[in-house]
C-alpha cells in the first residue's frame, strides 16, 4: 500500500487553521479560489458551520468543481443511488476529527509534531485527518506529493481569508448573500487569492465555472458470432440494465486504493429475475461484460423487446451492442421500478 504523506508543512498549515476556527465565519456555499503552485485554480468549501464536521474541502480545476456542484443535489435514499454519487466524487480534504478516528501511525506522528512545536491538540475535533476522494475509489489517505502541495497552500490561505474576515463582512470580501450557493450553470463571482509572498495575498474575483458532467465513450461490440445469435433468438420481455458500484471496497494490488466493484444489474421488467454480471477485474471490461450479456441473454433464450437505462454511462456501454443484436435501448429519465426494488435489494446483499 502506497504511504500516505504527512509533512511538517501540511501540519503546521492544519494547526494554523484549525486555530483561526474559519467555520465560524465561512459556510460551505462560500466558495473562493486560490491560484496554486502548480498553475491551477483551487475552489475552497469551508465545511463546519452546522457544527457537525469541520474542516476544508479543496476541489482542483473545473473537473472537481463540478464534483462539488454534484454534491450539493446527493440524496441519501435510495442507498444505491447515494453510493453511486459518493464514488464519483473527487476532491480533497483536511478534517478535524477525534483521536479515535486517526490512523494510529497517524496519531503519532502528530503527536510528535505538536510536542516539537509546542502546539496543543484540541480536545474537540482537533485532529487534522488529509482524505483523499477519487472517483471508483474507497475514500483513502493521501499519497500523492502535488495533493499534499496544493492542501498546504489552500490551508494556508483560508485561515489568511478566516482571519481578514473576523473585522471584515462578506459582501466587502467578494461573496453574496448569506446560503447563496453556486449553481450549475456557472457565473457565480467568487473571491480569487493570489500568493504574492509568505502569507501575502493579491485580491482578485472569479467567475465560478460551470458544471462539466463526465463523458462515457461508447463501448464497441465485436463478436459477429454473439450478436448473430443474440438476433436469431425469439421476442421476449424487455430488460433494465444500469451499473452499479458494490457497496464493499476491493483491493486490485497491495499497493493500490481500494476501488469499489463495478457491476451491471440486469432485471426482467415483467419477471423480475435479476442477473449481476460482473467483469473479469473489478474495473467494467466492456467488451467482458458485453459478452456475458450476450450469454445471459441466450441462456434466457429470448432477445429482448428492447433494454431500457438511465444515464450516459450504462447507455454508452450498451449502444453499439444494442445496435449488433437487433435490440431497441431507450434511456430513461430514471430506472423502472422493478429494477430500483432489486437494486435496493442487492446492495444489502453486496
């Protein structure tokens, strides 16, 4: 497994922080940016005003902000549905947490770092815990050098903004009305800090980007002896298939984050009958996974009057097999109710 990072810098960044306490005057809709190092722009969310977790969510260009957007609209129920937008998140973050919710090599090595610096450790939520949030994969601790860079400096930043704003109101710093949060659409001006020197800030604005949704490419089927099967098949009842994510973390390696399982759930729409196909790794195998549709669909012994979905990702992945074997593919605003029952159902059992 690949070492998380723990630096001197990002410690006494988090200590800094957690000292100036920013929730107390920044709520998570106050999005501001923070030019980078490296060249990009950081979107900052202040998490803690509702007192229930604290810390500082940092979302790298306009590919994570979208990440942001989409968490604004996650719904806890169904669970399938909350999970899938859980691992498509991909963020970030310095929390603040008790003790008991720290790594125990972790734990010690902040302890040290407090006792050399004669810092104290709150007794409340004083733990800086670095998570880092990549789509597919299990929440994981941070291993990657230019994530620990730019969480330093957006650290470093937001306790300079919390502590301008303890004699300053937020309209004069660049934000809106109290809960205004970004929308999809973009536009939103936000505040723009620009390093100028040690905890030296340039003041600028910037328009929020807006939502960038993920691109799915379309998976090719190419097994003329599948697909001409799948067409001499009699009609049958139509099919919903979606993909989903198991709800139970796998490793590929030793040395990798924990990805979760993809899956595609296929119910019969008048039946019922569930088949989960998964691919030959715990990553989709499009043309794997295509395939054994294709035998699941002759083992059943009839082609299905049409497959219905929800979405780009299963939509892509099934188009052009839909195409090869004769089969109609509608896409739905949402899955039938049928297929939401089993889904619910499976994840329990997955």
């Amino acid at each position: 497994m690949e070492k998380n990072i723990l630096t001197d810098d990002m410690l006494q960044a988090a200590f800094a922080l957690r000292k100036q306490e920013p929730w107390n005057v920044l709520g998570d809709y106050n999005i501001f940016a923070v030019k980078l190092s490296c060249g990009e722009t950081g979107y900052c969310s202040v998490m803690g005003e509702a007192g229930i977790m604290h810390g500082l969510g940092l979302y790298v260009g306009r590919k994570q902000f979208s990440s942001y957007l989409r968490s604004l609209t996650i719904q806890k129920e169904p669970h399938y549905e909350f999970l899938e937008n859980i691992t498509s998140l991909d963020y970030i973050v310095c929390s603040f947490d008790a003790a008991k919710d720290i790594e125990a090599n972790d734990k010690k090595r902040i302890r040290e770092f407090s006792q050399q610096t004669n810092q104290t450790i709150p007794r409340k939520n004083g733990w800086p815990n670095f998570i880092k949030y990549k789509p597919n994969h299990a929440p994981w601790r941070m291993t990657d050098k230019q994530d620990a860079q730019n969480m330093t400096e957006a650290m470093r930043a937001t306790a300079f903004l919390a502590s301008y704003m303890t004699e300053h109101p937020s309209e004069n710093v660049g934000f809106g009305p109290e809960g205004d949060y970004p929308g999809y659409h973009g536009g939103k001006t936000a505040p723009l800090l620009v390093p100028t020197g040690e905890e030296r800030y340039e003041w600028s604005a910037i328009q929020l980007p807006a939502f960038e949704d993920e691109e799915y490419p379309m998976a090719r089927f190419d097994n003329d002896i599948m697909a001409h099967r799948v067409k001499k098949l009699p009609m049958g009842q139509p099919l919903c298939c979606r993909m989903l994510h198991m709800r139970q973390p796998a490793l590929t390696d030793q040395h990798s984050t924990p990805i979760y399982p993809q899956l595609l759930l296929v119910v019969g729409k008048e039946d019922g009958y569930a088949t989960p196909i998964m691919g030959k790794d715990i990553n989709i195998d499009a043309e794997d996974t295509l395939n054994k549709l294709g035998e699941t669909i002759c083992d059943i012994g009839m082609r299905p009057e049409g497959i219905e979905t929800a979405g780009d990702k299963t939509y892509n992945l099934l188009k052009h097999f839909c195409e090869r074997c004769g089969i109609p593919l509608h896409k739905k605003k949402k899955m039938d109710e049928t297929w939401e029952d089993v889904a619910t159902y499976m994840y329990t059992m997955l």
